[in-house]
C-alpha cells in the first residue's frame, strides 16, 4: 500500500485533532462568514511590489472571517485563534490570496515537527487544573492549564502545552494561543500572516516581507471575566457592516539581515519599517454564504507576478494540504495562475 501524500498526512493530522468539524467542512477554522469589499492599494505601493493588486486602482475582494477551532459550534466567545483569508479577484478571472490569523507566530518550523506536535495536541477530557499545580507551573516559567469552560469537556490544550515544554520553538504560540481571548467584532482584531513572501519592485529589488491587516477601527476583546457567549460574531458583522464599511489597513514589514525568513514560529523585532501597502474597506455581506463562505477555497501559495514564496517549509507545503483538503469537502477549486 502506497504511503500517504505529505499534504494527506497534514491534513488527517488535522481532522485527528478536531473530529467534530462535521462531513463536509473545513477541517479547521470551520466557522465563518464572508464579505465582500474593495481594496485600494496606496501611493507608495507600487514602488515596492509589481503585483497587479498594489497598482493603486480599487480591486473587488471577498473575505472570510472564522474560528480557529475545528468545530461546527460557534463558540464566538470562547478564547480562541481567529482567521481572515482574502481573495482579490483580479482582471481575466485571476485571484491571488493572503491568508491570516490573530496569532502571531506559528507553533512549528518543518512538516515533521507539525505532525508530531498534532499528534501531541490531540483532545482529551477537559479538567480543571488545581490551584497548587498552577503555582507550580508558574514557579517554573510554564503557561498554567486554563480552566475549561462550563460545557467544555474535550480539550487540545493539554498535549499542546506539554509538547511546548520541551519544544521552545513552540512555546510562545502554544502560550499566546492560551490567552489569545475573544474579540468582540472581527474586524476589531489585527490578523497576520505569520510566514515570509519575497515582493518583487519596479526596479527589479527583491525584499523579504511579513503581511500584517490592522483594523481600522482598533483592537478591541470582550471582558474575559464575564460568561462567554456563543454566538454574536456574525450578527456583529451584519449589523456593522448596515451601518458603515469596516476598514483595513494592509501593512507589509521589510525583514533584515538575520531576521527568519523560512522560521513562521520566530516573530521579526518591532522596529522594522513597515510599509502600508492599502485599504481594505467591507461594504456588505456576502449574499451566497454557501459558495462564498463555505465552499471557497483559499490558498496561501495562490500569487500572482511580483509576490513569490519564501523558503518557508510550512508555507511550501500548506499549497497541496489546502487542495487535498477542498477535495475532501468538495470545495470549489480556483487555479493557481500559472495553471
């Protein structure tokens, strides 16, 4: 019997993980609602980056905003990692994506190190851990066990800090993940792509970039002290969006001399320059949530000329993990550009 494919391996381990996704979704992040928009890129734009979306016209998009879990209840309260994958619809039917998360920074460097630390993180019975252990984990520098919520009775949580106490490379996203908190709209938190791309200018000058969407309206959580409510995120975005458009700002950081450019789970200092490339404005809610929520298909290694990929080895192989995973659930497939 043949071995599976990287991209099968990647994605079971994922399914393994989150088994309540339901037949038919997203494995993970499987919780959304779409929007759709315009983006503009800004003057100084082109100057760093020839792709056609950054040329200073409006450019249609649609946007998906999720849960992180890989559940089919939207626990909108829960803290949890959220998601935002754009997709620029671009002239002669050409798309090109960006994907984000609130996260930070990713929890592994290679293929081998996500497989071993899905199979860790995989749920167990959800319990409460003791005040003494959690002083305990404090006197030795480790993130305590959060408390599960009321009806919460599985968790990946435990294995998840138990494999990033002997792995520091995963330590800051298990951590950050574990107080990550809940916002209180979608467009009131700031999203990143957490792996490096190359930008290509006019002049031919290839850069080493981290994408970042800043909301324009600010960063704002829901009280962490007060019960969690299950759902408000999607009425949230509805009765914003009848009102106003949310905006976006698209900043794109220029990495340095011994910054990490194939490393998603090391983060670059805070002085580097950034540049905003655009404005995201959200006008309305996508009409077809079927086909432009749940059926849709985004891919990170979707770009267009004047974007490339970096050496990233989890970024590399998320492009043949998503379409493994649209086949699963028959999601609608968009070609790659150079298809």
């Amino acid at each position: 019997m043949d071995e599976p494919s990287i991209a099968q391996q990647l994605v079971d381990a994922i399914i393994e993980d989150f088994p309540n996704h339901g037949k038919g979704n997203r494995p993970i992040h499987t919780v959304g609602i779409s929007a759709i928009g315009h983006f503009e890129g800004s003057n100084v734009a082109p100057d760093y980056c020839t792709a056609e979306h950054f040329q200073r016209q409006q450019v249609p998009v649609t946007v998906r905003f999720s849960n992180g879990a890989g559940s089919i209840k939207e626990r909108d309260g829960w803290s949890d990692v959220r998601g935002m994958a754009t997709r620029f619809h671009l002239k002669d039917d050409r798309a090109t994506d960006l994907i984000m998360m609130t996260l930070g920074e990713f929890f592994v460097r290679t293929v081998d190190e996500f497989l071993e630390f899905a199979e860790a993180s995989k749920e167990t019975p959800a319990v409460v851990e003791s005040a003494w252990s959690k002083i305990k984990d404090m006197l030795q520098l480790k993130p305590p066990m959060p408390n599960p919520y009321p009806d919460q009775h599985k968790t990946n949580a435990t294995g998840s800090l138990k494999y990033a106490n002997h792995h520091r490379s995963a330590q800051l996203a298990v951590f950050d993940a574990g107080t990550i908190g809940a916002p209180v709209s979608y467009v009131r938190a700031t999203y990143n792509a957490v792996h490096t791309f190359v930008v290509t200018g006019p002049d031919g000058r290839h850069r080493n970039v981290r994408f970042q969407w800043q909301p324009v309206a600010g960063v704002k959580l829901t009280d962490p002290s007060a019960p969690p409510v299950d759902k408000y995120l999607h009425q949230e975005l509805r009765d914003r969006l009848d009102k106003w458009p949310a905006k976006f700002l698209l900043l794109m950081t220029i990495g340095e001399e011994g910054d990490a450019l194939d490393d998603p789970t090391r983060r670059w200092p805070m002085k580097r320059k950034r540049i905003v490339m655009g404005t995201l404005a959200l006008t309305a809610i996508a009409e077809d949530q079927d086909a432009d929520s749940k059926d849709i298909s985004f891919n990170p290694c979707r770009l267009v000329s004047g974007i490339d990929l970096s050496d990233d080895p989890i970024l590399a192989a998320r492009k043949d993990a998503y379409e493994y995973s649209r086949e699963l659930r028959n999601g609608t497939a968009c070609p790659f550009n150079n298809e």
